[in-house]
C-alpha cells in the first residue's frame, strides 16, 4: 500500500525535479552567473553505522586564466581564486582524512580518500617550472587549511602516469603538469575544520552547515573533509566552461549499543542542532536519505515522513532516497526546525564489495621485509582490469626483482608497469602497474624492501614509533550492475556525479589500502654520552696502547752515566762541544 | 700500559700470571659466584620504576563492571567446547560478533616431528577465532593483542569469559587509538605460532596455515591471559620467551604498578615478594625467586603463549591466575579492571616500548638486576678462560730450559701440525652433527627394532650417541703425525679454551643465564683438564660437569626450587620429557638451545674430553 503511494508521489519529485534547473537557470542567468548548492546524504550503513556525506558546490563562470585579474568575488572564495590564478591551476583536489573507511562493513564511499592527508594537482600547460610552483603551493595551501602540506616536498611527491586523470574538462593528459603526494601521518582536527568551514558561502551560520559542529563531528568512526576544483562544463553542449569548487565532508557515525533491537538516529543526536534554514544564497538545498535497503519500511522508520522520493544511480547500484528540500517552508513543519529521525535494524554480516584491497608488511627484523598487497575481485563472473598505484619512500628500498603478480595461485602479468626508482633522499619510488583482476579471486602483489639506515637527523623526534608508508591506490573501471547514466549535464544528486561516467555498462572506482608503519633499524638516541665515553676508552687505552706495543722496538737502554761525567757533558755542551 | 713496554716489569707481570695462575683462577670462579649470588640481595638491586612518559601513573581510571557477566559467558564457553569437543569455533564468531567486533577465522594444521608424550599430540589441526575492535578514527596501523588460550578439558575457560567481557565493554568506549585483536587460539603455542607466522606471512617452521583475512597494522604489545578459577588469589607475571628473550622492563612495571593501585596480589615465578631482605630466609627466597627465572630462561622455551611474540618484537607478557587457598581473594570484575587499566595505559604508547631495559633478572617483582649488573658475574667466569689461554700461550712461546741432550729438544720445541690440532676439531664437531640430526632420523628404524614408542626412541637415540661421542678414538693425531707432541694438546687446549670462552661469550650475550650455566660447569673443566691429571678421577669429574649432567642436575634443581621436589626415577623420567621437549621446542618454535648445545657447545666438551686421554 504505501510503496504505491510513494511510486505517486516520486512522480510528482520527477516533475518537480525537472523543473527545478529550468528555475534556476532562469534566475542565474542575468546575475553574475555563479550558482551555490548545498545537500547531505544520510545512509544507514549495514554494520549499523550510520554515513554522513555533506556536499557543498559553487560553480561560477568565469576565467582565471585571463590577463585580467579577477577582483570580483560573490560566492566562490577569495583565497581560493587567487590560488587558482596565481598558480595556474587546472584542477586541485586535496582531502584531510582521520580514520581508514572500511569497505568491508561500510560498502563503498562516495568520495574515497586515504587516512592523513592527499593532494593532487593539474597545471596548465602554461606552467614552466612545475616543481617550483608545486612548492609554492604546497605551502600556501598550507596556510590556508591550517595542515602540514608544507611537509609535502619532492621526496614524497610523485607524478603518477596513469592514476590520476583529470575529472573535468580538458584532454590534457601529459603527466608532467601533475603532482601527487600524501601525507599519512597528517592529524586531522578542528583546526583543519575551520578554514574548511569559511570556505563556504554561508559559513556555518546557516544552511546545512550549522550541522558541523566540531565536538559532534569528531566525535565519529570516520571524518574524512575535502576541497575539489576543477573545470566543467556548463550545459551539455560544452561551449562555456565554468569553475566548480566542491566541498565535501565525510563522516561516520558509530551506533553500536550492545543489544539487539533497533537503533535510532536524529539530527539532533548526531550533530546536537535540528535545521530551520537553507543557506539564502544556494539555489538548492536538500538532504536525500537512503532507503534502498528496505523498501518495505519494515526495518526503517522515517521521521518526519517523507515528502519525495528520488532515484539516482550510484557506484554501480540504483539506489532510492528520500528527499527533504529546504527550500521550501513546508520541510520544517510546524515547529520551524527540521530533525530527522530514523530507526531501522541492523546485521553484522561482513559485506562482499566488488572490489576490496588491504596491505600489510611481512616479515620480522629490522633488515629486511616484504609489501603485500591483496585486491579481491569479488564479482561472480567478470573479470575487470585495476590500476595500482604504490608510492614507497626511498629509506625502504624496494627490491624490484622480487615484485611478483599472482591470482588464484598462478602467475598474474601485468600489461603496463611504470616504475620509477627512487634516489636517496631526493625521491621516492613510484611503481604503477595495470593489472587484471580474474573474476572471485584475490590477486596478491608482493615486493621485498630493505630499510635503510637513516642518518641521524632524519629520524624523526620520536624514532620508535615507526615510518608510515602512504596508502596504495587501485582506481578501476567496475562492471556495473544497472545501467549508468552517462550524461553529466543532466541534473542529478551532487553525490552521484563527481567521477565522469564514460559509458553506461561500468563505473570508476577508486579503493585505498591502509598506510603502514614500519620499523627502521634505530640507534639508542638515549645513550650517546655512553657510546662516546666506551669508543673514547677503547681507542685511547686498547687501541692506543696495542698499537704502541706492536710498532715500537724495545732496546736494553745503557746505565745512566755516572754523576761526573754529567757534569762534564753540561760543561762541554755550554762550550759547544759534543758530548762524551 | 706503561707496565707492558717495559720488558722487566712485562716479565714480571708474566711471570706473576703464570706462577699465580692457578689460584687467580679460583679466586676468579669464587668471586664470580659469589658475585652472581650477590644479585639477589636486595639492597644491591634497583626498584623498579616506569622509564616510559606515555604510560606514566594514575592517569586513567578503570570502571570495568562486568566480571560476574564475564563468568558467565566463560561457562557458556566451556559448555559450548564440551559440546563441540573443541574450539567452539562458531559460537565464538557468533558471541564476538554480537559484541561488535569483526571476527576471522584461522586454520592450522601440523605434523609433529615426534608425538609429543606430555601434551599427547602428533596430528595437530586447529582453528583461531580473533576479533578485532576497530579505534575510531584510527587508520590500522597499530594494535595491541590480548589473548586467551582454549586449552583441553576444565582450563582457561574463565580466561576466554574474561577476553570476551573485555571486548564488549571495550567496544563502549571511545578512547582507542589502536585497534585491539581478542585472540582465542587453539592448541596453545602452536595455535599462537600459527597466528603470528599467519599475521606477519612468514613460515619458519613449516606449519601449514590459512591466510588470515583482517589485520590491524604493526602490533605494539600483547598480554596472554590464563585463568582457570572464578576466584583466584594471586597473579602471576611470566616473562621469559623464546630463547630467553624478554619483554621490556615497562611491561612488567605496568603490570606491577596496576597490582599495587588496585591491590591484587601479584607474584613473579610462583613467589610472592618479601619485606625481611635483611633476614637469611627472605634472601634465600630472593634467590630462589631468581635462580628460577634463570633456569627458565636458560631453557630457552616460551613459558606462555606471549613467548612467541617477542621474535617479532612485540612486547609480550602472559598473566596467570593462582589459586592457592590462601584468605586473600580477588574476582574476575578485578582481573578486568587490571587489564583495562593496563590497556588503556598501552593505548597511550606514542612509540614502542624501548625505554626500559630488554635483558634483566628479577629477584622479585618491584626489583630488578639490569644487565650491567649481572654481566660482571659472567665475566669473572670468562676471565679464567683468558687468563688459562695467555698461560698457555706463554708456555708455549717460551723455551723450555735447555737440557744436555739439545736434538730432543729440538723435536720438542717443533710445532704441531695443523692436521693433529684439526682432525679432533673435525671428529667432535661431527659427532655433534650426528647428535643433533640422527635421533629424529632414526626414530622410526628405532621404533621397529626395539619395543619403545616414538619418543622415546628420539630420547634414547639422542642419549646414545651423547654417549658414544665420549668413545670415539681419541688420539687420531698419532695416526697421522706418529706419537703426540707434549706441545699438540697444549695447541689443542689453547683452541679449546679460546673456542669456548667465544663461544660462552657469544651465548650470554643473546641468553644471559644459559651461559651462565654453561660456564658454570664448563669453565672448571677448561681450566684444569690436562693429559696428566689421574684419568679415572678426572673422566668421572668430566662427565658429571659435561652438558648432558648439567641438565639433570638443573631439572632436580628446577623442581627443588618449585617446592615440588621429586624421587630419583621420576627426576629421570622428567629428564627424559625434558630433552624430548627441547627438541620439539626447536622444530616446532625455533628454539635455539638444542642446536646450539648439539652442534657447539658439546663438540666443545668433547674436545676437553679429548685432550683428558691425549698420549
């Protein structure tokens, strides 16, 4: 009965869908063309959790890359533009991250990102010198959020070949205008959250972000926030381009309570503030609640009840949402304040997702030890080829003569590998590799290293808490399931549409593997004042001595003369005669 | 070093060396006894004290409510193994799972070189159940491992209830920083070497495994758990592992520390701690306490499933529930509190644990005798080596006085050849390698020929060419180089002794109280064994100092420092087992004692052996 319902009334939020862009692009086109949207994805996960995925997208047509400066900002940030400018930067993505997403209870995010901190960057082809550039802008980007991306210098930047494309328009594809680098070790707190915040039209005074409050957010499994810039086009036919600024934050929830019956989620609980307002200036505001899971409303219970229903396709899967549009005065009711409520059941199965990796450091001693890497393809029948990227620092040296490929026991040949090899101290190894992924299999990569001896300024302060060695990355193309959908002009949830989707049988996705930390050889900083007084000891008494004995020849001396004949030999010395 | 280019007073010391030598040399052994004995007065010791900042005192505060709830699923459990006839495999997935971890499953099998008599196994296959706690917010890179074994019949099943209310109450809480892995692993050690070769992907010992699925990054520290009573009296601290390797000090100052804030009484090798140091019977106690993690030590097995840990250095420890009828009672919701609080502590570990010491001795649990202080007792025993060695080397530089008849002399003075000082080397050394690969070898020609079991036939084997190793020809030389040269056993004992003291040095450095033993009873021998000494009396000497007795009397002496000392016949029986133990300790774990005994320091006896019926 009330499936039939809410097939009704989908039809209605078709209409109404449809007919949003048309409204909106009627009343941006005489303002200065920039456009603000805002929308927040709550999916009930099924380890129970609960993901909570903001995104915030300012487009704005116009051009950076014009001689003209660009003085005039409305909702697209200052510092960001000028970055842009300055720098010539075609695409920027950067992510803080603090936790490690776990695909096999959580299913796939909608934005992947490494624990610590990522960045990417396309130049334009108008760059010269790209490394002085990447630099620079490392650091001044790291004023802006607040992090430690000035960490970021050219032994742990790398420029994939194959990894990374660009995700908005352009064809330029020559790697050297792009940079890559991680940071894992990279904290991530309040004080990235606020730059990240200001960066927003309407800061947190209004509109969804009055949700973010930094006690709730940290409070969490997972916290994972990120800045894209990138080029796309404006309408289908691509005449104009324009810039996208999107912001997006990731967070999970953790709603284990130790009984078995059904857990309950709010608004109010997860970020202690219930919603009165969309932000004035965002042409859209919702918030989509995913309820693919139970179409029968047997397990989830949503309140308010629901107004519209929407369908999108994402990572491969079509999913249903409920939609909540805060721009209209009816979502917040009588009471003026909107908080959501859900209650559903959860199990504690582990998931298959199709493509899932994990690595770890074999091996025990300090001298030696070995990188596995494991990527199950979990797909019952196609086999789906994946790129993995690896970016090791050069203080483990990577023995690539022992690199072996296997899937299902058998040799597995890679059909491209771009490996770069690291030099000390000024860069680290870069190994790509294009890999087929046999159908239900696990394919393991295994690499021995050696780890170097640092010199003793290199140890970091605290030398014994270990190396971290940044996340592999495997970007894939996925077979998908359902059709999707291929054109990214047409108006669809923000989530859904940020990797461009070539065509309608597969989807991209990108999966990353836990850091690691791993031990280097240390010396006992502690004990130098010891070392130096037993080195000091044993040269100057043992050494000193032993060497003496060994190189001197001893004669029998002859009696002293007697006391006269001293005396005359001090007489005919003061005379300038030889001695007797 | 003045003393030395001077050639009168260098003659004089020399001369001083060699006169003296003999009672330097007694007066050397005594001090280094009396010097090891002396370690465990307490006012020669340091307390012990916290050198890790991370884990400094009393800053957490534990609230563990749930021992009772704990009990209770341990008698769960228990039903659930009788009922499975073994590790209750799906029961513990389930139970863990509804607890919020996330559970994975190892399979292991293995084939024993041997049956194992003492545990009654051969065919060995199991399965370990872990779960692991994922910290929020965490990105896998570290863990800590707390884990309990699922022992045969009545044992540990309160150990297992324990593991399981930890974890569903550390799951409530919100300060992790590292994953936590709950470990219940099956047949013991090997279940345990199984996880860890699983964990880390290496194979040493050619155990067959199944990969494990989930892993939490580079494991920091690990507590095994062994509890068989609701309510026990005391906890027992072990921390000697494979091969005498130890856990940092820290671990065993936070155990100490919790027990004194929460007052549990807490033992070290059974004993409790004493406050009559001044008194002879709480100095004996001290020394007993030590003199058993020594012999522990010096076995060189793991004394609890935290033994294996320490190869991949995690620091490990295992805490043992005593229930010995005394009044002072404490219950599980305690036994938690400790371990929270001790969790939690290690939780704050921004780095390893690396700031307190790796080789000590423990006279009792709030003291300790560190490397620096031990060492000097072995290095008086060294010392007898050295200064038997430069006698020897002086009597060989130096002429002996001219007698009329100078073509003998002559013949005297040439050196021996290589041949007559290597062939003995050669022979004992081969004999050694026969001890150590023939008795697994021929257990099964054995097992047909004579009416003894497995076991036994290795026992026995190894016995017998102990034995036969003391029969071989001894004066090989005078075959290949006529009759021996007063000089040959002098060069012979010159190697001998400078073998010995490397190799006695070399061991205690890895493994202080092994050499220490070994030296003990071996430097003796080195020093005085000569061709010229009544035979009869010095063969029976020799023998009852060889490496074979040493290991008799440490069991007698091992049982009578337990207070549960034992008849002659069951002292040989347990002897037996010992051996039979010690070479399942090495091809099941890589123990190290029974090769190196085998193939080092018995060649090494044998050529003193040698050198005794040189003619």
């Amino acid at each position: 009965m009330r499936w039939e319902e809410t097939v009704v009334e989908e039809a209605t939020a078709d209409k109404e869908d449809t007919s949003a862009p048309e409204t909106v692009v009627q009343s941006s086109v005489p303002q200065p063309k920039d456009d603000f949207q805002e929308e927040l994805v709550i999916r009930p996960l099924h380890s129970g959790d609960i993901y909570a995925s903001f995104q915030f997208r300012t487009l704005w047509e116009t051009d950076f890359m014009r001689g003209n400066k660009v003085s005039h900002y409305r909702l697209f940030p200052k510092s960001l533009g000028q970055v842009i400018s300055k720098f010539s930067v075609r695409e920027l993505h950067i992510s803080f991250t603090q936790g490690y997403w776990r695909t096999m209870q959580w299913g796939q995010p909608f934005l992947p990102s490494p624990p610590g901190a990522e960045l990417w960057v396309w130049f334009q082809d108008s760059v010269t010198d790209v490394d002085g550039t990447w630099k620079e802008l490392t650091n001044v980007l790291s004023g802006i959020f607040c992090a430690s991306l000035n960490f970021i210098d050219s032994t742990n930047t790398v420029q994939p070949s194959a990894s990374f494309k660009p995700l908005g328009i352009g064809n330029v594809t020559d790697h050297r205008f792009l940079r890559y680098a991680t940071l894992p070790r990279e904290i991530v707190c309040t004080e990235n959250l606020t730059p990240w915040k200001k960066l927003l039209p309407c800061g947190s005074k209004a509109g969804l972000a009055v949700l973010l409050k930094s006690e709730k957010l940290f409070h969490s499994s997972f916290h994972s926030q990120a800045v894209h810039i990138r080029p796309v086009c404006q309408d289908w036919q691509c005449k104009t381009t324009s810039w996208e600024l999107r912001q997006t934050l990731n967070v999970v929830f953790d709603l284990h309570t130790p009984g078995q019956g059904k857990l309950e989620w709010s608004l109010f609980k997860m970020f202690s503030r219930t919603l009165t307002e969309a932000c004035p200036l965002a042409s859209s505001s919702k918030i989509y609640i995913d309820i693919t899971d139970d179409p029968q409303g047997e397990q989830f219970e949503v309140s308010p009840a629901t107004h519209l229903l929407s369908q999108a396709m994402v990572l491969g899967d079509r999913r249903t949402f409920s939609v909540y549009d805060l721009t209209q005065q009816i979502t917040f009711g009588t009471v003026r304040s909107l908080n959501l409520l859900i209650r559903w059941k959860s199990s504690e199965d582990m998931l298959r997702p199709l493509l899932h990796a994990e690595r770890y450091v074999a091996g025990y001693g300090l001298q030696t030890g070995e990188i596995h890497t494991l990527m199950y393809n979990n797909h019952p029948y196609r086999s789906f080829p994946v790129l993995l990227l690896d970016s090791v620092p050069w203080y483990l040296r990577l023995y690539i003569h022992t690199l072996t490929v296997t899937s299902k026991g058998k040799d597995n040949k890679p059909s491209y590998i771009h490996y770069q090899p690291s030099k000390d101290r000024v860069r680290p190894h870069l190994l790509e590799m294009l890999v087929q992924l046999p159908p239900n299999s696990v394919t393991e990569v295994t690499v021995q290293f050696e780890r170097a001896l640092l010199k003793w300024t290199e140890y970091t302060p605290d030398p014994n808490h270990g190396f971290y060695v940044g996340s592999s990355v495997i970007s894939s193309l996925v077979p998908s399931i359902v059709a999707m959908d291929t054109n990214s002009t047409r108006e669809q949830p923000l989530f859904s549409s940020f990797f461009p989707c070539k065509e309608e049988s597969s989807y991209f996705m990108r999966v990353y593997t836990e850091p690691l930390l791993v031990n280097l050889p240390t010396p006992d900083f502690s004990m130098p004042y010891n070392v130096i007084c037993l080195t000091c000891t044993v040269v100057a008494v043992g050494y000193g001595s032993l060497y003496n004995l060994l190189t001197r020849s001893f004669q029998i001396e002859e009696p002293s003369p007697g006391l006269a004949k001293r005396i005359a030999n001090i007489i005919r010395k003061m005379r300038g005669v030889p001695p007797l | 070093m003045g003393l030395l280019s001077d050639p009168n007073r260098r003659r004089a010391l020399i001369s001083l060396l060699t006169r003296l030598n003999a009672p330097i040399c007694v007066v050397c052994y005594m001090a280094g006894v009396a010097w090891f004995m002396g370690l465990a007065f307490e006012p020669f010791t340091l307390r012990t004290y916290m050198s890790e900042n991370a884990m400094g005192s009393t800053m957490v505060e534990e609230r563990f409510p749930a021992g009772e709830r704990a009990l209770g699923t341990g008698r769960e459990f228990s039903a659930h193994k009788k009922k499975a006839g073994g590790m209750p495999v799906d029961w513990l997935v389930k139970t863990m799972q509804s607890r919020g971890l996330e559970v994975f499953t190892q399979r292991f099998s293995r084939r024993l070189p041997f049956p194992d008599e003492d545990k009654e196994r051969y065919m060995v296959k199991g399965t370990n159940v872990y779960g692991i706690l994922r910290a929020p917010r965490a990105p896998r890179t570290e863990a800590l491992v707390l884990s309990a074994p699922c022992s045969p019949g009545d044992d540990n099943n309160q150990a297992v209830g324990v593991l399981l209310g930890l974890a569903q109450y550390f799951r409530n809480q919100v300060f992790w920083a590292k994953d936590i892995i709950f470990l219940v692993n099956e047949h013991d050690l090997i279940g345990m070497q199984a996880w860890l070769e699983g964990y880390h992907h290496t194979n040493t010992t050619g155990m067959d495994w199944s990969p494990l699925q989930g892993r939490g990054g580079s494991i920091q520290a690990a507590l095994s758990l062994e509890l068989s009573s609701d309510v026990v009296t005391s906890l027992d601290l072990v921390l000697e592992g494979l091969n005498g390797q130890l856990p940092n000090l820290d671990l065993a100052n936070l155990f100490y520390a919790f027990c004194q804030k929460i007052g549990v009484l807490c033992t070290t090798q059974g004993k409790l701690q004493r406050n009559d140091w001044d008194s002879v019977s709480g100095y004996s106690h001290a020394v007993q306490t030590m003199m058993l993690m020594v012999m522990k030590q010096a076995s060189g097995r793991p004394w609890g499933d935290h033994g294996l840990f320490l190869r991949y250095h995690i620091e490990a420890a295992t805490i043992k529930g005593i229930n010995s009828f005394r009044q002072y009672k404490t219950d599980a919701t305690t036994i938690g509190r400790l371990l929270e609080g001790m969790y939690r502590k290690l939780n704050n570990l921004l780095e390893r644990l690396h700031q307190s010491y790796f080789f000590y001795l423990m006279p009792s649990l709030s003291h300790f005798v560190s490397i620096g202080y031990y060492m000097p007792a072995f290095g008086l025993l060294a010392l007898i080596l050295l200064l038997r060695a430069l006698d020897l080397w002086i009597q060989l530089a130096t002429p002996p006085p001219r007698t009329e008849d100078g073509v003998a002399d002559a013949e005297q003075m040439s050196s021996p050849g290589v041949l007559s000082v290597l062939t003995p080397l050669v022979i004992s050394h081969l004999t050694g390698v026969a001890l150590y690969t023939l008795p697994i070898h021929f257990q099964e020609i054995a097992v047909e020929h004579f009416p003894v079991s497995e076991t036994e036939a290795v026992v026995l084997t190894a016995i017998a060419v102990y034995t036969a190793g003391l029969a071989l020809p001894h004066n090989t030389h005078r075959l290949l180089t006529g009759r021996g040269t007063e000089n040959g056993w002098k060069v012979l004992k010159l190697v001998a002794v400078l073998y010995l003291a490397v190799l006695l040095g070399c061991t205690a450095l890895i493994n202080f109280s092994l050499g220490f033993i070994l030296a003990l009873t071996l430097v003796p021998v080195a020093a005085f064994v000569t061709p010229d000494v009544p035979k009869a009396l010095s063969a029976f000497i020799m023998v009852i100092l060889s490496p074979a007795c040493t290991l008799l009397f440490s069991v007698f002496l091992f049982q009578e420092l337990q207070e549960m000392p034992v008849s002659f016949l069951d002292g040989w029986m347990l002897y037996l087992s010992v051996i039979s133990q010690g070479i399942l300790d090495h091809a099941l774990y890589g123990s190290l004692v029974y090769p190196l005994v085998a193939l080092l320091v018995y060649p090494c006896w044998l050529l003193f052996w040698n050198i005794l019926f040189w003619k």
